[in-house]
C-alpha cells in the first residue's frame, strides 16, 4: 500500500536565474529544496525525480500541446510522489531562441504598449503572427531576426534585453493565472534563458573528446545512437553566427540539474513529436559515456485533436476555460441548488470546467491522440468529469445529513451483503491494484477509468442501500460503507488532479 501522503511540500520559487528576469527570485526556497534533496538518503528505495512539464513556450500563446503536458505531468506527479518518491515538479519555459527575436522585432513595427498592458498574451501572439509572416516572405525581415538574437543572446543591446524582460515577466503573470485556475503547482521554473550561457561548457566537454566538427561556420557533433552502436548521427549544436539551439539548452540544463538536485530519475512530459530531440539528447550523454543518459525518461503523450470554442479553433487556453466554464453552468443550470449562491455557481462552474476537460483528456491513455468532444467532456451522466463531481457531492451530503449516526467497530455486515453492496466493496478493494498499475505505466488513465467503475458501484448502492428510516445498525453498516467509497472516490480525484467539490 502507498505510505507517504499526495500533500505538496515544495513551494513555487524561481531558481538560479543568471540575468536578474523575474522578480519572484527566492533563493532562500531554491537552498531549502537543494538541501531536502541533499540530505535525502536512498536507502528506503524512494526516489528523487524531477518531473517536467507544462513548459509552454512564452512568445507564444498556451497551447494545446502544453495543455496536456499540464494535465498528464500533474497526475503523475501525483502517483509518484504518493508512492513516497521526492518529486521536484519543474516548469521548463520556452523563453529563449528565434521566436523570441521575431517577436523583439515584429514589436517595434507592430506593438502598442496599451494593448500589451490590457491582453498581454493575445497582443504578443498577434505581434508574433505579423512577424513570422514576414519572416517567411522577406529572407531580409528574417535576416534581422537573426540578428536580433545574436544581440539578445550577447545581452549586448540593454533596450532588447529590457523588452525581452518585459515580454516574459507579462507573460509569466498570464501563466501563473493559469495554473491557479487549473490548480496546478510547481515547485521550481527554469527556463531556457537560464541556460544560453552554458552551452559554452557544453561545447568544450564535446571539444575535449573531439566530438566537435563544423559545417559551414556553424557547430555540430557526431554521435553514436544509443539504441543502435553501429549507428552515427550528426547533430547541430550552434547556428553559425554561434547562437545556441533547443538541444544544447537542454543539455546544458541536464548537466545542470544533476549538480545540483542529484536525482535519481528525470521525466520530461512532453509530446510525442519530440521523440527525436530527446533521443538526440540520450545520445549525445551516451557518447560521452555519462551514465545520466539512463536516468532520463521521455514521458510521451499523443496529440489532442480539434480542441476549439464556438468561436472557432481554440488557441489561448484561458478562452478554453471559459468555454468549459459557460457549458459546465449551462448544464448544471437544471439542478440548481437553492442554497448555493450566484457567486459560488460561477466558482463550481469553474471547477467543473476545469474537471470536464481533466478527466475527458486522461480517460484516453497517454500514448493515444483524441479528439476533443465538448458533448461528450460535459454530460451529465456517464463517464464524465461532471458526473464523478455530482457523485462526490452527493456522498458528501449523505454523509453530512448523517453525521450524528456514529459508527462503532461491529458492524451489521447483512445491511450491505447485496449485490451492490458487495459490488461496491469489490471496486473500493481494487483500488490498491489500480494504483499499483498505474504507477508501474505511470499511466493516469487507469485511474480515470477505474473512478468509473467506481462511480457506477456508488450510484448503485446509493439507490438501493438506503439510509434514511432504517434502524441505527443498518444505518451505521451503511453510511460506513459510503464513508470508505467517499474516501476512495476523493484520493483518486486528488490523485488525477481534481479538486472534489463537496457541494454542488
Ligand atoms: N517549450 C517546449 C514546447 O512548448 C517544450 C519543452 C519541453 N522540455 C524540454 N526540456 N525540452 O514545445
């Protein structure tokens, strides 16, 4: 059985950002998990893991991709961490490269400082749409680009680097708005910034091994595939004007983080379409003979297909949310409870959003891409987020309305040895087996799928084992059963990433 409890220990902090770019910078939180880390032994068999995910891409908007990284690397932050591994959950942002010199630049022409103050994620984006436009019709325009992060990554134009700074802390408040909605926490971001500086070093341990070769003015090393010996790859690691790539960046950070957190595993919830970077990445650490390559797991996730609001295709998340938001209330408008008000609608509205577009995505496993069906993530009935709420609520009050009938040791088990009753005893006992599988695949979807099972199992009982006007032994036998199906039912929806609501 698990030991340790889901609960969060960390708490978000920003680490080692070399250039002064968000003022979040808590050192003091930084030594504090460094330390939890060092003193750590692993003698209990309980591992250190970095899970990574989320790590949208900050010049451009939230996309659907980071969506389910969010969503998938959350649960299973979750199952690991409620196994008793130390879990270090990391945000990795996009927040260097080209893109980021297009938008520097499309910002001059384009850019009103009002509009970036009023939307700045959606103002940024349509700055960025305008700027990649014309990197792909005018070779001039994207020469510039170039240019542009050369003097970025030189940090030797004060006015770009400022806007840059400026760009990322606007779109950094959008996330962190985000991630409250979805309920999502991490315990430390980095980002690729952080680590355009050491890829020098990077280059001088491949230099040193003579794994360096240059192909047309720009960097580029020559591997062997860690999956096949006899096979050679050739990697580009610096443009030719000696700017650094996505690949270098995350070598870098890889040397990086073992020096300082020393884990055991590293996750990098990412979607499947970057199978080869992350190969490239083992690769490069196998040919240098650095064990590391082993402790590196690219944690897959097929494509969600057709996600869009009755506007149109969705591009912004928070226009998503909403989205979920508005139907979540117009389908539980029919049901309204008289004593909840308007205001903690909207909040339950928000929730239930939230948990239709969880639970729709992780009912699908990992490695599977879908298509996103409103109809189908909001119904009331069925396997839906909704309903595993509308059940969750529904024990809550049972168990609230009778909370004065204590339940001692000895109970009347022939009060619930029905067939639903026992059915409902057979899915709480399975939980334990579903956990354990979940953990092994780290696979969420077993766990979504099991709360259905379960979920039918509660409902059942619910209607035949009733509670009122039954003598107090009945009484007790059944509300204890119902007691352990809530408890079940709730750790589960923790473990997935939802927040239980308790009325609805
Ligand atoms: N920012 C990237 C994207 O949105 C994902 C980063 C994944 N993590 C990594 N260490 N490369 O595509």
């Amino acid at each position: 059985m698990p030991a340790a409890s889901s609960k969060r220990i960390g708490q978000t902090f920003y680490i080692d950002l070399p250039m002064k770019i968000n003022n979040k910078v808590n050192l003091k939180d930084k030594n504090l998990i460094v330390e939890r880390w060092q003193q750590r032994n692993n003698d209990d068999g309980r591992q250190k893991i970095i899970v990574e995910y989320s790590s949208p891409n900050i010049a451009k908007p939230f996309h659907v991709g980071n969506l389910r990284s969010t969503i998938i690397g959350n649960s299973v932050a979750n199952l690991l961490q409620f196994y008793g591994n130390d879990v270090l959950r990391m945000n990795y942002l996009g927040d260097w490269g080209t893109q980021f010199a297009i938008l520097s630049l499309a910002f001059d022409r384009f850019g009103d400082p009002d509009q970036l103050r009023r939307a700045p994620l959606k103002h940024l984006f349509d700055v960025y749409v305008e700027g990649n436009r014309l990197c792909e019709s005018d070779i001039g325009w994207k020469n510039l680009a170039k240019n542009r992060f050369y003097q970025l990554e030189q940090s030797n134009d004060s006015k770009i680097y400022e806007q840059w700074c400026e760009f990322r802390r606007l779109s950094c408040e959008e996330l962190e708005k985000l991630y409250e909605r979805l309920a999502i926490q991490f315990d430390c971001y980095e980002s690729e910034s952080m680590y355009s500086g050491a890829v020098k070093d990077v280059i001088e341990i491949l230099q040193q091994r003579q794994l360096i070769k240059t192909i047309d003015g720009a960097t580029w090393t020559e591997v062997i595939d860690h999956n096949d010996e006899r096979k050679k790859i050739s990697i580009p690691l610096l443009k030719n004007d000696g700017t650094s790539l996505y690949l270098t960046r995350d070598l870098a950070a890889v040397l990086n983080r073992r020096k300082q957190f020393g884990f055991d595993r590293m996750l990098y919830v990412v979607d499947s379409s970057q199978w080869k970077h992350f190969n490239n990445l083992k690769n490069i650490l196998y040919t240098l003979h650095d064990p590391v390559y082993r402790n590196l797991e690219h944690l897959k996730f097929g494509r969600i297909l057709g996600m869009s609001t009755r506007k149109g295709e969705a591009i912004f998340l928070d226009d998503v949310l909403n989205e979920a938001k508005h139907r979540a209330l117009e389908a539980i408008q029919t049901s309204q409870n008289t004593k909840i008000s308007a205001e903690q609608y909207e909040q339950i509205a928000d929730i239930l959003g939230v948990t239709a577009i969880i639970v729709h995505d992780l009912s699908n496993r990992r490695v599977s891409e879908y298509r996103f069906n409103w109809n189908r993530a909001l119904r009331m009935n069925g396997n839906t987020g909704i309903s595993l709420q509308y059940t969750h609520a529904r024990l809550c009050n049972l168990i609230k309305n009778f909370n004065d009938c204590h339940c001692s040791s000895s109970l009347d088990i022939t009060a619930i040895d029905t067939i639903e009753g026992r059915n409902l005893i057979n899915q709480i006992l399975m939980f334990d087996e579903m956990i354990d599988q979940a953990y092994d695949q780290l696979e969420p979807s077993i766990l979504t799928n099991y709360l259905f099972n379960l979920k039918t199992a509660i409902n059942r009982a619910n209607q035949e084992l009733t509670i009122k006007g039954q003598t107090q032994p009945i009484q007790q036998a059944r509300l204890s059963l119902f007691i352990c199906a809530r408890n079940v039912l709730n750790q589960c929806m923790r473990l997935i990433g939802l927040q239980p609501l308790e009325s609805m």
